[in-house]
C-alpha cells in the first residue's frame, strides 16, 4: 500500500515534520558527544592526578618507614628505662591515629566528588523527555 500524497501544502508538512526529525536525531547525537567527552576529559584528569600520587605514595612510605624506626630508637635513647618495644609501639600508634584520620578526611571528599557531568546528562534527558512529548502529540502519528 502506498501512501499518495494531494497537494505540495501536505508534501510541505511531512517535509517539515522529517527535518524536526532530523534535527531532533542530530541533537541527541551532539549532546552525546557533549557527555562523552566531558567523561574522557575528567577521566583523562584523574589519571594524570594519580600518576604523581602513586609515585610518591612509593616514594614516601620507606621513608616514613625508616623515620618512624628513628623516632623509636629515639624515644627509647632519650627514656633509658622505656624498653624498645615500647618505642616502637607509640610511634605505630601515632602513625596509625594519623593514618586514620587522613583516611577518614579522604573518604568525605571522595564521597562528595561526582565523576558524572551532571550538566550535560540533565540536558540530555530534558531533550529526550521533549521528544517524547513531540512524539505523543504528533498529529500526523497513525492511531492503533
């Protein structure tokens, strides 16, 4: 069955209705785009952040390793009757309440960070949404 079409007004309208299409399309394919780069874009920060923090993490714990022996074995030659176990295990205990805390500090800001760009997923559903309303009310959609 083919569709016959009376007069160019008609020819107009479905001409109209195929480029509100068209550009409908376009514009969640943009706005894909949009979201996938801003994604790549705070991907691509993140990893240049981390690269510097794991080398220094690696840097930095034989280091805190070999002070803390030194903060022990200083605390035991400044208390003679402190036995060595003992140093060592106030400056573990230190460290661990330090550790603890910056743990802590870390996993607040960690939980408040959002990798998701809000902006770019809130247009896009708001255009989704739009085209489904156009699609609900279009006058020229055959009727079930």
């Amino acid at each position: 069955m083919s569709i016959h079409v009376d007069t160019v007004e008609d020819a107009g309208i479905a001409t109209l209705i195929s480029g509100i299409a068209q550009d409908a399309r376009r514009l969640l394919a943009e706005q894909l785009a949009l979201f996938h780069a801003e994604m790549k874009k705070d991907i691509q920060h993140a990893v240049q952040g981390l690269i510097p923090l794991i080398i220094g993490v690696v840097l930095t714990v034989p280091g805190l390793l070999l002070l803390a022996m030194g903060a022990a074995y200083g605390l035991c030659w400044a208390f003679p009757n402190l036995p060595t176990w003992g140093g060592f295990a106030i400056v573990g205990g230190v460290i661990v309440v330090v550790g603890a805390v910056l743990v802590g500090i870390g996993t607040m800001i960690l939980k408040s960070t959002k990798l998701v760009p809000e902006a770019s997923l809130q247009e896009l559903k708001e255009n989704i949404a739009v085209l489904g309303e156009r699609k609900e009310n279009d006058p020229w959609q055959v009727k079930k």
